[in-house]
C-alpha cells in the first residue's frame, strides 16, 4: 500500500483503519458498487486493485494473500472466478470513483466506488492516433475550402453575364421556331377548333352557371358561421375558440357544449385555462383541484370552473377529500353473539364499538388503556362487558384496563 497520508487515520487507530477498508473491499467485491465518502474510497481504492491484481494471478498463494484480508471465502471465490476474468486484457485502473450529492445530515463529501468490468476496447493505439491525425486533415481541407469560396464569389458574375447572354440567344431561336410552327397551321384545323368552341359554349355556361350558385351557397354559410363564432365571442369566450376550432360547424358546437358540466368551460385550444377559471376538474376521477393544492401542477385539466363552489355544485369532489357518507356503515356482527362485530373493510372500528379483541390470545383492550393504541383489533365490542362475556380477558388484568380518568 502507498504510505499513509500525514493527518488522522480513519477509524479509531491503525487496526481499526485496516478492518475498516477490508469491509469495504469485501463489500466492493460482492456488490460491485457502493456509496461510501470521498475520503474512504481513495484510501480504499488501492488496496482494491492490488487484490485484483492478486485475483489475476489465480494461483494458491495469491489466494491465500487476499484472504488474509478478506474473511469472506463466497467473496474471494468469486474475486477469482468471476471478476479477475473480467480483468484479464486491462493493465490497470480496476475501479472508478464517481463524485455525488454531499450526504444530507453532516454534508459530508460522498462518492460511488465500482468496479471496471467492461470489456476492454480491442482498438490499438495506432489506429485511434490515425483516426486522430485524419479528422484533423479533414478540418484542414474544409477550412481551404471556406477561405477560396471568397474568390469563387468574385470570379462568378463573368460566367453568369455569359450564361445570360447565350440564354437569350437561345430564347430567340425558340422563338423564331415558334412563328414558323404557328403560320404552318391548316384552316381546316382553324375551322374545327371554331365549330368545337361554338358547340361547347353551352355547357360551359351552364357549368360557369353552377360553379357561381355553389360559390355563392359557399359564401353565405361562411358568413353565417362568422356571425354564430361573433355571437359565441360576446357570451363566451372559450365556446368560441370551441366553435372556431371545429371549422364553424354548429352540430361539432352543440356537442361539446353538452359534455361540459354546469358552470364549466373548455380549455383553450393550447390547453390553457380561460380568463378568470382556475380551478381544474377531471372528469375520470371526479375531483377537482384548486391553485393551492397538492396536485394543481401534475394535473391536466379537462375543463375549468370559476370557483370550487361551482365544481362543488357540479357534483365534483376536492383532491384528498374523502367522500362523506350519507348513512353510516352496517356492521357485521362477529361469531362471539351480540355485542361484537367484525373490523370494517379498511380496518376501522364500527360505529359504537371502541373496545378492541384479539382472537389469538382472546384479551381486550378498552380505549385509552396501555397497549390500546399499539393493538391491531380482530373482533370489536361495545364494551367490556360483552368482550368478558364471549370469554375475553382484559390484557394486564383488570387493572391495566381501567382507564384513569383525570
């Protein structure tokens, strides 16, 4: 091992320090990782290699060496077996340190020491050098190339004027063509084009007739989607942004606005809430989450109230609200006769029965006595009568279970 660090040791002395990095080399051994401080995994990091480089010698002496600091044969074997072969192509650098959040409490500096057992890269040297030398030459052409485009620029309006001048001499023999190509044209080609145009001219008409009626029909449902998306605008914002959103079609409308509850809205069309409406509702669940509340921000709203008064009367319940029941719960009454009942379904007493039983050890504990509060009740009581009359006993004695009351 290197020579210790001048200062304070770890632990209380020399055999505490030296107990206490082969606890953690045991540990590290075993589980691969572990968290301890900075200040541990430097001191331990080199005993750790240095038995790894014993487990890569694989021969009994080297064994019996790591044994003498690790006591765990289950580690050592699996030092040996299973990480030294891990090790076997990689000269060095068997465990990496990972600095994380100091630990909470005394804010001491902590870090993650493992083990390095991925396989090592086969790639040699010389080949990742001469990647390195062929992207520097590829930098180098690439920046030749940006300080000539420059001259490139200036050398090029000669070779467009050209271009443009053979352009426009070409533009003159299309031209040219084209004349010769329109003289040559027969009359009696003429003379059928004329006569196809004059029976056609009907049926155009009649269709320039329909294009304009349906422009027209067009027209005027357009204008009356504008005026009912105005209407909606001045009642409602956000049934507006609705009805634009769905192309204006009043049957589109209609529907969502009977899905909305009473005294709600839809969000925007970018999911936002309208103006004045901070309360979020969920139709799934059937609750409703105000700006304070634990789950506002986790919550994606389906549509918007005003106020939780107005979610309230929508029939909406508030987040973490347990819902009141309107008649108390029957109890089930338990095989020990009358005065006894069964736990409710989540384990709560019934109404009228605070007397706790345990059928195991058949003893009852009234309300408020020593071991109330730490017994978990298999059989309820109105009383202690009726638990010492199914044959109970009071836990303690008697005493135990009379309650002091001042």
């Amino acid at each position: 091992m290197p020579a210790p660090k001048k200062g304070p040791r770890l632990g209380g002395g020399p055999a505490h320090e030296r107990l206490i990095l082969a606890n953690l080399a045991t540990a590290l051994f075993e589980h691969d990782s572990i968290t301890t401080t900075e200040a541990k995994a430097k001191r331990m990091r080199p005993l750790a290699e240095r038995l790894v480089t014993f487990a890569k010698r694989g021969d009994l002496h080297a064994r019996r060496r790591v044994m003498t600091v690790i006591r765990d044969k289950g580690v050592v074997h699996r030092l040996f077996v299973e990480i030294a072969p891990d090790m076997a192509e990689r000269p060095g650098g068997y465990t990496r340190i990972t600095k994380i959040a100091p630990r909470k409490g005394d804010n001491a500096p902590m870090a993650v020491i493992e083990l390095v057992r991925e396989p090592l890269s086969a790639k040699p040297k010389r080949a990742v050098v001469a990647e390195a030398e062929g992207a520097t030459k590829r930098s180098a052409k690439e920046k030749k190339a940006k300080d000539a485009a420059p001259a490139a620029a200036a050398a090029a309006p000669l070779e467009i004027e050209d271009a443009t001048g053979a352009a426009i001499d070409d533009a003159a023999v299309l031209e040219s063509a084209a004349a010769d190509d329109v003289r040559a044209l027969d009359a009696a080609d003429v003379q059928d084009a004329a006569s196809a145009d004059v029976q056609d001219a009907p049926v155009a008409d009649a269709v320039a007739q329909d294009v304009s009626a349906v422009e027209v029909a067009e027209s005027d449902d357009a204008a009356k989607g504008a005026a009912a998306i105005a209407d909606l605008t001045d009642a409602e914002p956000v049934a507006a942004t609705s009805a634009a959103g769905l192309a204006g079609t009043a049957e589109a409308s209609t529907d969502a606005a009977v899905d909305l509850p009473a005294g709600a809205v839809a969000p925007n069309a970018d999911g936002s809430a309208p103006a004045g409406y901070t309360v979020k509702g969920n139709a799934d669940s059937g609750l409703y989450h105000e700006p304070d509340g634990q789950w506002y921000e986790a919550t994606e709203a389906e549509f918007w109230f005003k106020s939780a008064a107005d979610a309230e009367a929508a029939g909406f319940r508030k987040a973490g609200s347990r819902k009141a029941s309107a008649e108390p719960v029957a109890f089930v009454e338990a095989e020990y006769g009358k005065g006894s009942a069964e736990p409710n379904a989540d384990g709560s007493a019934p109404a009228g029965f605070d007397v706790k039983g345990n059928k195991d050890s058949m003893l009852f504990h009234v309300p408020g006595s020593q071991w109330y509060d730490a017994t978990e009740a298999e059989v309820w009581f109105d009383s202690a009568e009726a638990a010492e009359k199914a044959g109970f006993q009071p836990a303690g004695g008697a005493a135990k279970q009379q309650v002091d009351e001042a």
